[in-house]
C-alpha cells in the first residue's frame, strides 16, 4: 500500500464501496483516507445509568440489553421501536428510519453500549438512532472515538461510522510505511512536536485529549507553514528577480502640488506609508504593496500624490476601480484636486462615447495623457499606454488574476503595483494570504473628523427617527435612506425601495427626494447622484450601490432600513458615506423587534466601535475567512485543521520561522533543510498562483 493507492484496494471497501465515496466525499486514495479527519469525537469513557439521566444536547454512553423489539405503525408511518434497559431503568430505542436488514441485526439479550442524544417525552427518555455497539472492549482499549463526516446517502448503503472507523484502522496500521517526516529536527525539537507518523494515528484515534491536542497543533502548524512558505518564496523571487522601473525623482510635480494645492496638513499615518511608498519606488524593482484604511482615512489622497511621483520619473499612471460610480468619484475627486494644474487626467469606463475613447487611446499612445482612471474597460486590448509605470488596484479582491495580469502587460517592464482596499482585512488574514505583499495601513483619521455616532432604533422611534432627521435637515444637512431590496419579494417581509421612496416623501413633503440605484442606466445614476450633492436635493433614497464610492459632505445622518438584512463589513462601509465633512454625523440603524443572535452581534458592535478593524474581527468570527476574502466558492481556503478566526498565534508563529528560515537558506538548500524543500516541491508548489498580484 502507498499513499497514491486506489481505495478500492483497501480491506473493507472494494470496486463499488470506493465509486459511491469518491462521488460523495471526495476520496479516492489513501491519502486522501489519511487526510480525511474526523470532525469529532466521541469520549466513551463515561457510561451513564438510566436512573440518572437528565434532560441534555450532549451524546451520551449507556451499557445495557436490547429486551425486545416491534415495529409500530401510525397511519402510513411506520417506526421500530426497542426495550433497552440496564440494572437500574428501563428506555426506549426508536429507529424512524430502518431497513429488515437492521431489525434481523438488532443483538436481543446481549450485553452492548449504546450511543447518542436522550430524548424527553412526558418525563419518559428514549434515543433514537443509537449507535450500537457490542461489549467486546478489552481493557486500555481506546476510548476516544472517531466520528467522521458523512451523509444520508452513505449510511443508508451501509458506510456508517464503525465502517469508517474500521478502514482507517486499516490504513494506520500502514502508516510507518507511509508516512515520511516533513519537518527538519531542529524544528521538532524547536517546538516539541511528536513525530508525523504519532500525529497520524492521534488525529484519527488519539490516546487520550492530551495527544489528540498534539496532533492536531501540529497538523495545523504544518498547514500554516507550507502555506506561508509559499508566500515566502514567491516575495523573495519578486525581491530579486521582478524588474521595475526606479523613480529616483520627486520633482516639481509633486513639489508643486504639495506646496500650493494640498487642501489639508497629511496625517501622519498618510505621509509614514508615502514614505514606504517612495522607498519601494526607487529601487529597479517592482514595488509590490498593499494599502490597507478604513473609509475616509485618505487613500485616494496618497494614490494622487504617487502618481505625481510616477510623472516626475516620465512615466504614466492608471487607477482601475470596480465599479463605474467608483471609477467616477476617483475621477471627480483627483480632477478637482489638479483643478489648478494643467495635469491631464481622464476617465476610461463601459459607457465612454466613441468619441472621448479615440481622444484617450491618441493621448495615451502619445504620452500626453498622464492618469487614466477607470474600471474593466482599461483591461481592452485597443489601450495601449506610451510608458505606463504605476498601476493602483482600488478593491482588488474584487478583480481576478487573469484581468490583473493584463494589465501588467500594458508595459514591457511590469509597473510598479498600489492595491487599495477600504475594506479592514483582519490580521490573520491579512497574515497569511497577503504574505507576498508588503503591507501599509492607514491606521489615522484626517484631523478634524468627528467619530460617526450609531445607533440602533426600533419601529417603534420612527416618529423620533424622521424627527431628528428633519432637524439635521434644517440645520442645512443632508439624509440616506438606505433599503436592502428594490422589487417586492414573496419570502422577505421587508419594505422595498419603492415602498419606501413612496413613504418617505409622504413623510418628507417639504423637501426634494433623489432615488439611486443598481438598475438604472449610468445616465439615470449620474443625475440622480448629481440633484444630491449639489444640494438641490436634501434627502437620498438608496440601494447599497452607495456603498462605496460616493462622497458628499454635507451629508450628515444615514438611515439603514432592515439593518439586520446587511453583513457587518457592508453596514461599516456604507456608514462610511457619513462623516466626510467637519459636522457631527450620525447612523441610525432601523432593525425589526425580533432579532437573530448574529443580527444582535452586528448591531452591538457596529454601535460600539467605528473602527474598521476590530469589526473586520468579528465579521470574520461571524461569516469565516472565505466570505470577506471573497473566495468561499473558489477551493482557496482549504486548510482542513488551521482555523484563521481563532489560530493566530500559529500563523504568527509559522510566519516568523518562515521568514528565518529563508533569511538564513533562500533557496532550501542546507542538507538540514532538504526535508521541507522536498516536500513543498511536491505538494505546495503551484498551489498559491490565485494570490499573485504580479
């Protein structure tokens, strides 16, 4: 038997056994086997007495006889039901589900454990579906058991737990002969970690708790280890052997700008990641960085003033967004800002005329356009850039690697590399898949910004609710209202964006009302946005495509309707549409009187906190890894042991020996490191392209 060993040569499995489990689980060989880990155990140390059961959610163990059985029918269902009883009660045993198979199986008057959740019925227990297990224990025999994932579809063909536990017994008593070591000794030593072979056999059927925590640290410091040891290898091959275009100069562009046209002092977070910036740009290599901050801490800021560096050097610069009305603001934010320059910036999107594309594709060509901000449309073939040596990434999590690339491609030297995300990235994460990008955080609001007051009100404050808003409307304000959906749905009792235009201008009949959203033509969302933040309209009634990318000053009160229905990470974002000017602003967020335990979590720290990370935290806690990477349908986040919510420590840990490593053996090849070259070659390598940024 090898690890690459077809299942169905395994004891116990066969031709057909193997086909159904390769459909329904995924496994087709032995290491697969090995690597398919049990999701719990069950301590069957413990056996419970029927006189002392009490009312429980835990699985419980009991040692007893089967006295008799029948089969019950009521109407058209039928169910088993057994006499169960030990030396001190009697219980019963249901089956809702059963086969003449089972019945004719069923050990009558036979000493046997049985396995599972006691039910409570007019002060009467009973266990339906026990596991079953005839006394056959011999003394120090394993008690902590294995229970594995499976289906319907598997137990009603017999693959039920003691199958599975069965094989991968089978398989481990092959493991010295299948299992090599993947660590160097100075690394077990280092960490104390029992040998790989001891972690096989205690994750599948450990000792006792003790060894099954080993085994399980350890399978998890391996996962994060080889992982980051990608990450480490590819950010050290991009440091020396990825060319870039040196921008010595910071030149009268920049100088100019920053002298006569920067409209407020930098923070002191902005001007520390320029300077980070600026270091990365002087060397022939591409910079490669990622700019995290949280909404409205100044990034467009500090991609304006990269970009100038980039046309002090002679080179061109692109910002691409993900959305039009993103693409937009950029564009509407950096024009006014060169507005007292004769810098040449334009905006390149789906809906640009023919006209204006024919102008950009000239001056690009020909190097008089410098900044060319824009969405997908910047990726088409017909754009070709004279010298393009920035490119910035607003969201990038939202672009895919082959539309990256092509980007990259616009320039025989790759330009140097600005992602932007306004979306906090928790620190694990940001730990572990952003390790092959150097990392700046904004971490500081502009001087002057009033933290956004929240806070959660019922259906029943309304009449507070839209007084308050009256009164901001007074003082020369301006409101969102934001709704979840815009057509009526049959499942969802929400109100709908429609309802709820109709309902505010009933409630608002003294002032002028705009409507945003998704399914309007660009031309629509244009004047929509355009009778709002020019103040003609007080109030603006929205979906969530206001989400990012709209900057209005005056506005100062956000309404969330149905704020329930939103993920924490969307309800930060879309407060941060507030808050923009020096006046104090508010979120109020309008909830249903019931609410789910998770709606409660995101509703209490969304009035506690404005801080994008702490929430990131939670949000992660809340939905997983996957969903705020945006890469939960994609097989990217396949760690089967590391948790990233609550494993930091680990990621730490592996990070740190990661980069020790490779600071002192670049390229693994100290004899003593042989072991986990070898091994990444053959099982990691290749598997992190979905991350390259360039």
């Amino acid at each position: 038997m090898t690890l690459e060993t077809s299942i169905e040569y395994v004891k116990g499995i066969g031709p057909e056994k193997a086909k159904l489990i390769k459909n329904v689980l995924g496994v087709s060989t032995v290491e697969d086997f090995l690597t398919f880990y049990p999701t719990r155990y069950i301590d069957k140390n413990k056996v419970y007495k029927i006189a002392n059961l009490q009312e429980s959610s835990i699985e419980i163990q009991l040692k007893g006889k089967i006295t008799s059985v029948q089969e019950i029918q009521t109407g058209k269902v039928k169910r088993l039901s057994a006499k169960f009883n030990d030396d001190t009660g009697m219980m019963d045993l249901v089956w809702f589900q059963y086969s003449k198979w089972m019945v004719e199986q069923l050990p009558i008057n036979r000493e046997i454990y049985i396995f599972g959740k006691i039910n409570v019925f007019n002060n009467q227990f009973s266990m339906p579906h026990p596991e079953i297990e005839i006394d056959e224990r011999k003394e120090n025999d394993n008690r902590l058991r294995p229970i594995y994932p499976s289906s319907e579809k598997l137990t009603k063909r017999g693959l039920h737990q003691k199958f599975f536990q069965t094989v991968l017994r089978n398989i481990c008593k092959e493991i010295p002969n299948l299992i090599q070591e993947n660590l160097p000794d100075y690394m077990m030593n280092s960490f104390k970690f029992m040998s790989r072979q001891h972690t096989y056999l205690n994750i599948h059927f450990p000792k006792d708790l003790d060894h099954f925590e080993k085994a399980n640290n350890r399978l998890k410091f391996e996962e994060s280890f080889f992982f980051q040891l990608g990450f480490g290898l590819k950010k050290l091959h991009h440091k020396t052997q990825s060319h870039g275009n040196p921008f010595p100069i910071v030149g009268a562009h920049f100088t100019d700008f920053y002298a006569n046209n920067l409209p407020f002092e930098l923070t002191n977070a902005q001007k520390r990641v320029l300077k980070e910036i600026r270091l990365d740009m002087k060397k022939p290599i591409q910079m490669n960085r990622l700019l995290q901050g949280d909404v409205g801490s100044g990034k467009t800021m500090v991609a304006l003033l990269t970009m100038l560096i980039a046309m002090d050097n002679g080179f061109q610069s692109c910002l691409m967004a993900p959305t039009e009305i993103l693409a937009q603001q950029h564009f509407n934010g950096i024009k006014e800002l060169l507005a007292e320059t004769n810098i040449n910036v334009r905006i390149l999107t789906g809906s640009s005329k023919a006209s204006e594309r024919k102008i950009i594709h000239q001056e690009l060509e020909n190097g008089e356009l410098s900044i060319l901000i824009g969405t997908h449309a910047v990726l088409e073939d017909k754009v070709k850039f004279k010298n393009l040596g920035l490119a910035i990434i607003d969201e990038q999590h939202r672009f895919g690697v082959a539309q990256r690339a092509k980007l990259w491609a616009k320039n025989k030297i790759p330009p140097h590399i600005l992602v932007m995300t306004a979306t906090p990235i928790p620190r694990t994460l940001a730990m572990s898949f952003y390790s092959d990008l150097d990392v700046s955080v904004i971490d500081e609001m502009p001087v002057g910004r009033k933290p956004i007051i929240t806070a959660h009100r019922r259906e029943k404050d309304r009449a507070f609710v839209y007084n308050f808003c009256r009164d901001e409307i007074k003082k020369g304000r301006q409101v969102y209202f934001v709704y979840p959906l815009i057509e009526e749905s049959e499942t969802l009792d929400y109100k709908n964006l429609m309802e709820g235009l109709d309902h505010v201008m009933d409630s608002f009949p003294d002032y002028k009302v705009s409507m945003l959203h998704g399914k309007m033509k660009p031309a629509e969302k244009d004047a929509a946005m355009n009778y709002f933040v020019s103040g003609e309209a007080e109030i603006m009634v929205a979906t969530t495509v206001i989400e990012v990318g709209v900057n209005v000053p005056n506005a100062s009160v956000m309404v969330i309707e149905s704020s329930e229905r939103f993920g924490l990470s969307q309800l930060h974002q879309l407060r941060g549409r507030v808050g923009r000017g020096a006046e104090q602003s508010y979120c109020i967020l309008m909830t249903s009187d019931k609410l789910s335990k998770e709606s409660r979590t995101r509703i209490k720290t969304m009035t506690e906190t404005n801080d994008g990370f702490k929430i990131s935290e939670v949000d992660m806690q809340l939905r997983g890894p996957g969903d705020i990477l945006g890469t939960q349908q994609s097989g990217v986040i396949d760690f089967k042991r590391l948790d990233l919510v609550n494993d930091s420590a680990i990621i730490k840990a592996t990070k740190k020996t990661v980069e020790k490593i490779l600071e002192a053996d670049p390229l693994l090849a100290k004899p003593e490191n042989l072991v986990i070259k070898n091994y990444y070659v053959r099982y990691y390598k290749g598997k992190n392209k979905w991350s390259k940024i360039s």
